[in-house]
C-alpha cells in the first residue's frame, strides 16, 4: 500500500498549509524529484515548494523511503524488525513514507506569506494577514481614550472575554496609532469602547483586513466576536 500511503500523504500535508496556516494556494506547488535526483534507497520523492521573493523554494519532503531504514537496522542491529500479517499469513519489513518539515522554514513562510502593504492616508497601512488560527492574538481591547470611565469599562469587558478569545489590551497613543500596532502584529478584530458606549452600552468592532466596522451590544460582544472569527479564513 506505499502507493497509496504516499498519494495519502502529500494531500494531507498541503492541506495542512491551506486550512490550518491560510498560505496562499498560488505560492505553493508540489515538484517531484526526477530519478537522477532521487536518493539511491528512495522509491519515490516529492517536494512542497513555496515561492518566496528569491524564488521557489522547499517547505517539505515527502519520501518514500522503501524498507531501507528497518532493513538497515535489523542488518547493523542484529534484531528482528519484520512484521507478521495474520491475515495475509506473511512476514515483511515495513516501508516508511517520510513526511520531513522545519519549524524555522515553515515560520518564516507564514511570515512572508502574510506580510501586506498598503497606502492610506498616513502612508503606508503594514498589515500581517494571518489566518485565525495563527494569528498570536484574536481580538484586541481599545479604549478611545484614558479617560478613566472609559479605561475601566474597556478593562472590565476585555477581562470578561479572556475566556473564550486570546486578547489583548491597549490604551498607549492614539486610536489610529494602535489599530495600526494591532494590524502589524496580525490581530484580527479590534473592538473599541467610546464615549457613546458609556450611553449605550455598545461597542464598535473592527476587523483587520476589511477595516469594515460594526456596532454591537457588550451584552451580545462574545457571540459577535465568535460569528466574526467564524467566517474569517
């Protein structure tokens, strides 16, 4: 089944880029290794490719690897390291398929993969649009200003919505200096708690990339936010 094994694999493994890190699916590509390139114990050997500003790049191998490995040990080790099928009443080594990423390479990628520039009226907008899932903080809590009723009511809501969202809290600089702060860092929905929120007990969300804006009860807040993230990629 090292066919299948191995088709299995490698769909698995660049959905695993779309769905849970949002890259890009025009940066990726899969780039098979012709049999020159092959390993003298690989049977078969497929690379994903990001294509980074210096160009297409590994992200990942994938390898069938045939039963070199437990064969090479059982050789140099001395122990057994076939398998018995009681169904099909035989005695074999096992094949590997190797699925081989990096940390470093993979981090770097959703960086640059999400890295944006923009113009607007100050110049230019730095944005990292990382998906939901991983973006380091969810929805981050803005008081317009420091005015103390305002601090507070802004605390006390951020504090109420620990539970259920990665948060953060920010009452240094302006309003548009910390949306900008926010975007940078790839926060996703910023809610702000103004003067009028002090009347109407409401607030404004405002997601990241869109900068689209809406008004919401604080007592409905955690199920706006939760439909908002939701639809988010």
């Amino acid at each position: 089944t090292d066919a299948d094994t191995f088709e299995y694999w490698r769909h698995q493994r660049m959905q695993w880029y779309l769905d849970e890190l949002g890259i890009n699916k025009d940066k990726l590509r899969f780039r098979e290794h012709a049999s020159d390139e092959l390993a003298h114990y690989a049977r078969r050997a497929m690379d994903i490719e990001y294509e980074f500003p210096f160009g297409w790049k590994e992200l990942e191998g994938i390898h069938n690897r045939g039963d070199w490995d437990l064969s090479r040990h059982q050789q140099f080790s001395g122990k057994d390291m076939s398998y018995f099928d009681d169904f099909a009443n035989e005695r074999f080594i096992p094949w590997v398929i190797e699925t081989s990423a990096g940390a470093d390479r993979t981090t770097l990628t959703a960086l640059m993969d999400a890295y944006d520039e923009e113009p607007d009226k100050d110049g230019v907008r730095v944005v990292l649009r990382f998906s939901k899932r991983v973006a380091p903080i969810k929805v981050a809590f803005l008081p317009l200003s420091k005015k103390e009723n305002l601090t507070q009511l802004a605390s006390r809501v951020e504090h109420e919505m620990r539970s259920s969202f990665v948060t953060d809290y920010d009452e240094t600089a302006s309003i548009g200096k910390r949306y900008r702060r926010q975007d940078e860092i790839g926060t996703p929905l910023c809610v702000t708690v103004d003067f009028q929120s002090l009347e109407d007990h409401a607030v404004t969300i405002r997601e990241r990339d869109s900068m689209e804006q809406q008004r919401v009860g604080i007592d409905h807040l955690r199920e706006a936010l939760q439909a908002t993230l939701d639809r988010l990629p």
